[in-house]
C-alpha cells in the first residue's frame, strides 16, 4: 500500500508539472528603463550580453513582477526628460534629490548609494595650489551621471570658485582628457571611476532608488512589492552585487574634509595603546609598537599624515584608563562588540582583524571545574566566564 501511495503521490506530481507546463504564461508586461551606460552598472555588449549591478537588480525584480525589460541608455538630464515626457516607464540608479522626489515617485526600498569624488589630474597645474582659491575657470570633466553637475555647481559656490564644464559620453574619452591634460579633473561617482589624481572632497553620499511618474500608481505598486519581495526572501542580494562589481575596483586614498585636517593640524601626533605580550598581534620592542597592531599604527600614521606615538600599558584595564584621562586617543585593538563598547564608554571602528579564542582546561580533568582563571577587564572574561561560571570559582 505504501508503494502504491508514493507511487500515487509521484503521478500527481508529474500531473501538476504537465498541466502548469501546458497553460499559457501570462504575458510579461513590457517595461522601457532608462539607465547610464557606465562601469559596472548596465553594459550590454554588442553580442547582446548584459551585465552589471543594476542590470542583475532590475532582472530579479523583473522575475518577480513579471516584468521585461526596454533598456535605453541616456545621459541623466536626457532620462529624466524623457521619463517626465512618457518615453521611459522607469528609471534606476536615481539619486534621493529634493527636486526630483518632488516630481516622481521613488520606489520606498533603495537599490544602493552612490557618493561623488571631486580629484584633480596629476597634469594638472592646479596641483600645486593651495586650497581653492587659484580655482577660478577650472575644467571639469564629468560622467553623465544624473547630479554631479548640480554637486559641483554647489561646492564651487561654497568655496568661490568658477569651473567650466565639459560631459564625456564614456569612462575612455574622460581617461583620455585627463592624461592630455586637457581637463585639469573629474568630478565622478567612486564607484564608476576611482580618482588618478589627488582627492580634493567627497561629496556626501545619497541613497539610489528605482523611480516612475508620479502618475503611474499601479507600477509604483508592483515596484515596491517586488522590491518588498526580494529584501524578504534574498536580503543579501545586493551586497552579493556590490561585492562582486565594485569591490575588485582599486580602492580610494583616504579623503578627510577641511575640519578633520584642521583638527590634526592642531593636535600635532596621535596617542595610541595596545597590548604589551600578543605575540605575533600586538607587542613592544624598544619602546616600539610591533606586529599586525604595530603596522595599523604606521598607516594610520602615513594616511593621516600625522605622527602616531604608542604608549605602552601592563593591563587591559590601563588602556582603557589611558583613553578615559585622555591621556590616549586611540586603543589599535578593542574587540569588535558595540555593547562592550557602550559600556566601557567608547566608539569602535570596523573591524580589522579577526580571532579566534579557546578554553583551556588541565588534561584529563573531569566534572566541574570549580577555579577558572581569566584575564581581569578583558572582553571574553566580561561575556562568556562571567555568564557560565559562579562568582567565586573566577579569579582574575
């Protein structure tokens, strides 16, 4: 009976499959979506072959929505006046500006975020000058991207400069002016072109959103539950994306803002403190700061462009003292837990580095063990032989 039942079960099956097989799809509804053909973003190859992060995002929303997509690339003035116009149904990629969520609907789930870099040529003179004020009639080469004229129109009114501007169509031709020199630098999103030259600002980084009129209700609708649909059943999606098109790309040289290097300037070094006997992670030799911890602090130091003295400490709980005195800045290796950083009264970085730590017990021991030994103020004591052991089985 048994074999009869699953046999049964198996013919259902397969009846199911044969009947969804033989129904007629529903027909997928045809979208035209605008996009800029940049880097990483939606490149379809002569042969038809497409890739990129916003195309991979667009097709599993197309999947859920039972949506096809028109793919017709633009610069960004030309998209939005084309989607305001009723050319395009969609937009994706688009920047969080007041203006623009003022006119269209944003779909309520961003797709990214995107920040601009302004940086100049290494041809170019202005090189060598100080702050802003030689700017005056500055070339600027731009993507086109759909605000990075309005971002630098912005910062050249806050700094009281001039600039002329001038659009290439592609990553090449912009590469080509900035060798000649025929541009003096780029104002482009860090993720489409990484900075040649020295970075002078990064400009405050927006959210990206996927975008429709604000007419088109029923598309908004189906927009947001696709996108509701895929943060639920896929929330990895789009890291997955940014890992696999813009992480590869050569990373940007550390950009501080005119308060930060004034705040250096004023300060003169920085104070640091880390373990003392971490052999091969954090030690001393000579009074001087060695190991994984010891070559953070030398780039710190270089990045900065500031000196880094390390004081050395016995105790975990004297480096903690040392930043609460002030008399340290930094502590190079707090463990990377944010309710032990709240109650020891600090804020932690990202992390760095990883480890892995064990228990230890006396070969051949067995039952309880009654004396645990832990290192007094340290991070594993405070969350796992504090919580597992009595009291007054610990000492320290």
């Amino acid at each position: 009976r048994k074999k009869i039942f699953l046999r049964a079960g198996a013919m259902m099956s397969l009846l199911v499959l044969l009947f969804q097989w033989w129904l007629p799809s529903p027909a997928l509804a045809v979208v035209r979506v605008g996009y800029i053909d940049l880097p990483s973003n939606i490149e379809i190859e002569k042969n038809g072959y497409c890739s990129g992060y916003a195309y991979e995002y667009l097709q599993a929303l197309a999947a859920t929505a039972n949506w096809e997509f028109a793919y017709m690339p633009g610069t960004g003035g030309q998209l939005i006046k084309s989607l305001r116009q009723g050319e395009l149904d969609l937009l994706v990629g688009v920047p969080e500006i007041p203006e623009l969520q003022a006119e269209f609907n944003f779909s309520w789930l961003p797709m990214g975020s995107s920040s601009l870099v302004f940086s100049l040529s290494p041809q170019s003179p202005r090189v060598q000058v100080a702050g802003y004020r030689g700017f005056d009639g500055i070339k600027i080469g731009l993507l086109p991207d759909f605000y990075a004229e309005e971002q630098l129109a912005a910062f050249s009114r806050q700094h009281g400069f001039s600039c002329q501007v001038q659009y290439f169509a592609t990553v090449e031709e912009l590469s080509q002016a900035i060798q000649s020199g025929s541009v003096d630098g780029i104002v482009a999103d860090r993720n489409q072109y990484p900075p040649i030259g020295p970075v002078l600002e990064a400009f405050e980084p927006r959210l990206l959103y996927t975008v429709v009129k604000k007419q088109d209700v029923g598309r908004l609708e189906q927009l947001n539950r696709a996108a509701g649909e895929i943060q639920l059943n896929d929330p990895q999606l789009l890291n997955r994306l940014y890992q696999k098109y813009y992480t590869a790309k050569p990373s940007l040289p550390l950009m501080l803002t005119a308060d930060e290097k004034q705040y250096l300037q004023q300060r003169g070094e920085l104070v640091v403190v880390a373990s003392a006997d971490q052999k091969p992670y954090s030690y001393f030799e000579g009074g001087q700061l060695k190991g994984i911890v010891g070559d953070i602090a030398a780039k710190l130091s270089a990045d900065l462009n500031i000196p880094v003295r390390a004081v050395e400490t016995k105790t975990y709980a004297e480096a903690l003292q040392a930043i609460h005195d002030n008399s340290a800045d930094i502590i190079l290796n707090f463990f990377g837990d944010y309710s032990w950083a709240e109650k020891n009264q600090v804020r932690i970085t990202q992390p760095y580095i990883q480890s892995q730590y064990v228990a230890l017990t006396r070969q051949g021991q067995q039952g309880d063990v009654s004396r645990v030994a832990g290192v007094k103020d340290y991070f594993y004591t405070h969350v796992y032989l504090e919580n597992k052991f009595p009291a007054g089985s610990l000492q320290y």
